[in-house]
C-alpha cells in the first residue's frame, strides 16, 4: 500500500526519534579503551599495526634496524620477495606487465615466455560475460555509484556458477581468475549503463580485444572512440600493477581473510572486500586528494608561489579551509614514512603524461604541495617522524588525464587489487586456520527484565 505524503512525514518524525536513542545508546566512555588496553583499528599506541597473520605474499617495509632501534628508512614493497622497483624497471615497453603480476601473485613466481603467453591465453578466455549478463543484471536499475553496480554484479555471478560453493583451490583459482578477467568489463559497462538511463549519454557497450593487455581493453571500452596512445596505455597498467597488492593487514585484504576463514564461497568474500575498498577511508581515499586540489587551485592563483601555497596549506592543517578537518590528503601512511615506493613510482609516469598532455603546471603544483606539506605537518603537527605522500597523492591526478570519470577511480583499484585479494583468499584456503575472530569486551551493565506495562 502506497503510504501518502502525511503518513511518510509522520513516519520520518518517529525515525528522528530513534536516531537520539541510537546515537546515545551507542555511545561509549572513550576512557575505557585506554583502561583495558584495547588497540583500536587493530592499531598499537604507536600506530604499527597488531600483528594478526602471516603471509608470503608481499611485504611492505619501512624501517630497518641500526643497534637495536628502528630507524626510517625509503619504503620498499615486495610482491612474492621480489623488490617492486625492480619488478617495474624489468618491464621495459612490455605491455603485459599487470598480469605478470597477477600471475606472480597467485602463484608466487615468476612465469617463464611460454608460461606468461598461456596465462594471458587463460585470462583472454575468460574476460567475457554470462549471456545476457549485461542487459539482465548490468543494465537493470543502473546504480550511480560503480562500486556498488560491481558489488552486486558479483554476488549475481554465484548465480550462474555450477559450483559456487566449491571452496577446493582449483575451482577457487577458476572462479577468481574469471572475477580478474571479468572485473574491467563489469565496472565500464556499468558506468556507461548509469550515463546513459541517468544522464542521456550514448550507449557504448564495446567487447574486449583478446590481444590486447588489461590496460589496453580499460581504455579502450571505456572511451567513446576507444583511442588510446602507447604512453596511456602504459601509464594505467603501471597504476594497476602498484595497487595489486599491499600486504594482508589492509583493510579490504584483512576482510578478504576474515571472511575467506569462514568457509565462504568466493563471490561472498569478494564482494565483503569490494564494501570495505568502496569506503572513502580506503579505496576513495584518492577523490578526497583530487577534491582538496581543485579547492587549493581556486583559492590559490600563482601556483608559483611557494609562500602563497604554504599559506594556504596552513589555513587547510588549522581547519580553517576546505573541509574543516585539517588534513592535507594524500599525505601520511599507516607503516611508510620516508617514502611510499607507489606513490614514487606513480609520480615519475605522472610526470611524463603531465608532458604529453600539456599539463605541467598542474604537476608541478602537485610537485610543491608534497614538498610543503610534508614539511608543515612535521612541524604543526610535533610529529616524531618523517611524513611522506602516499599512492593516492598522484593516482587521482594520473587519472584525470587519462580522462578517466570519478566515477571509476575506486573500481580501477578493485580492478588491480581483486588480484591481491585472490591471492590472499587462496592463502586463507590453503593453510585451512581457524575462524578469525578477535574479542570485544562488554563494559555495559547488566539489567533486570521488566514487564511491558511495568516500563515508564
């Protein structure tokens, strides 16, 4: 039965009501976490993260050790042991490099020339839809937010596998080569799906080429024209390569194994990571960083003008400017401090679009709110240690020039990462561990039970 306006208007004053008893009800005494000890965000009191597993599968290091003390050192990021610098300097112009990664992932070495011609045959194979899955699931109630569009498509997916439950590792490595696969595919047509019911955008629903590498296949049905230059194409798989992987403590990876631990099938623990990715503390991270750019370029005119820009991020740190929260986004990292190898990484691509696309300024800009910022948080912020961009510093910025819509910034990071969170699942699966589950103590009080018509 359709409720009417005065019904609907009732019901929201009686919902406004519930909020109060919600938000005092769960309200804590913030004392009590100091008092038991307990490490919120799985978080020391000095920021390292709790130690909850093991894993082969990358390490992310930060600190080396000089007579018994911790000292900060350039960050370094290893996928299966191997230096994730020299992992990039070997690609050379090879335009496969994302998937040498996601083969290294999945099965912790290198693949040799004709291991590497048959994985990219294996995953050429399976970049492709159910039939009708686009117009039954894609293009039916088109969502705005991708991430969601791309959650849903894969929970839909169950439905199509004859074995869905199957949880032994080789029909979990089928089922998560084929999400790898199909990844790009679901989120391109879903923006394109949403442009088009939502915003009277041409329909462009183009199929993947099966020569061409992941990079290529993105911007290639993503774009109306489906062009793209060499530089392009190289610059996007790069990105896709420095977010693959990033440890096991990461949220949407740690909840990969949380849920993984349960016994799940894999599109269940897929999609949980896909809801912790779309969070804007973690996958979204990157638009915040696109978003403080454009409030610094209306506000500060002269780019050039280091004082001017140093004033301004000062009025950013004091809450005085932007969004009032006084952070300077793309700055610090959970374990990195001298450096974040992605974000070096990134910003030398960055660097070289920014030529091809007439864009210099705008990296130099970049170029100088890293340099300021890290040396005013250090100081403001009375910080014991150094402060350096992280990977969404330059990623937003690439994107843009790659004229790739906000709307697909955190789904490239799915598209790279559900790599990682594959890996990771197998993992989980292999050394069969116990249920993850960490404690929470009661600190509420225990109560009488009292009739209905006795309550006041």
């Amino acid at each position: 039965m359709l409720q009417t306006d005065a019904e609907r208007k009732i019901r929201d004053i009686r919902l406004a009501e519930l909020v109060k008893y919600c938000m005092i009800s769960g309200a804590l005494d913030l004392n009590l976490y100091q008092e038991y000890d307990v490490k919120r965000g799985l978080r020391e009191s000095d920021g390292k993260g709790v130690l909850t597993g093991l894993t082969e599968i990358s390490d992310v290091v930060a600190f080396k050790v000089e007579d018994g003390k911790k000292v900060p050192q350039d960050g370094q990021l290893y996928f299966q042991g191997y230096n994730i610098m020299d992992l990039k300097n070997g690609f050379a112009k090879r335009k496969f490099n994302f998937e040498e990664i996601i083969y290294l992932l999945l099965f912790g070495a290198l693949p040799n020339q004709q291991q590497m011609q048959s994985f990219i045959e294996i995953l050429s194979q399976y970049r492709e839809l159910p039939n009708k899955f686009v117009r039954d699931v894609i293009m039916k109630a088109p969502s705005m937010d991708v991430m969601n569009a791309l959650q849903r498509s894969v929970l839909t997916l169950y439905s199509y596998d004859e074995n869905p439950d199957d949880i032994s590792i080789p029909n979990v490595l089928k089922q998560s080569l084929s999400l790898i696969a199909s990844f790009p595919l679901i989120s391109v047509y879903a923006y394109h799906s949403y442009q088009h019911y939502h915003n009277d955008k041409s329909l462009v629903i183009r199929y993947p080429e099966p020569q061409l590498s992941t990079a290529e296949n993105l911007l290639r049905i993503l774009r109306a024209d489906g062009q793209y230059t060499e530089l392009e194409a190289r610059v996007l798989d790069i990105a896709l390569v420095i977010h693959a992987e990033h440890g096991g403590g990461n949220n949407s990876t740690f909840t990969t194994h949380v849920v993984s631990s349960t016994g799940t099938d894999t599109y269940s623990a897929i999609a949980a990571s896909l809801g912790s990715l779309k969070g804007p503390k973690h996958g979204g991270a990157n638009l915040k960083v696109e978003n403080m750019f454009a409030d610094i370029k209306e506000h500060v005119h002269n780019w050039s003008n280091d004082e001017a820009i140093r004033d301004y991020l000062i009025k950013i740190i004091n809450k005085e400017a932007f969004d009032h929260t006084g952070l300077i986004y793309g700055m610090g990292h959970a374990v990195y401090t001298l450096s974040d190898p992605r974000a070096v990484i990134l910003k030398e691509y960055a660097k070289s679009l920014s030529i091809e696309k007439g864009r210099e300024d705008e990296f130099e800009l970049y170029d100088k709110v890293e340099r300021i910022a890290s040396e005013l948080l250090t100081n403001m912020k009375n910080l014991h240690k150094p402060i350096c961009c992280n990977v969404d510093f330059y990623s937003g910025f690439v994107y843009s020039m790659l004229g790739i819509p906000k709307q697909m910034y955190t789904p490239i990071f799915a598209i790279s990462r559900i790599a990682g969170w594959s890996a990771h699942r197998i993992e989980e699966l292999v050394n069969a561990g116990k249920i993850i589950r960490p404690a929470y103590k009661y600190v509420g009080q225990h109560r009488e039970y009292v009739n209905l018509e006795d309550r006041k």
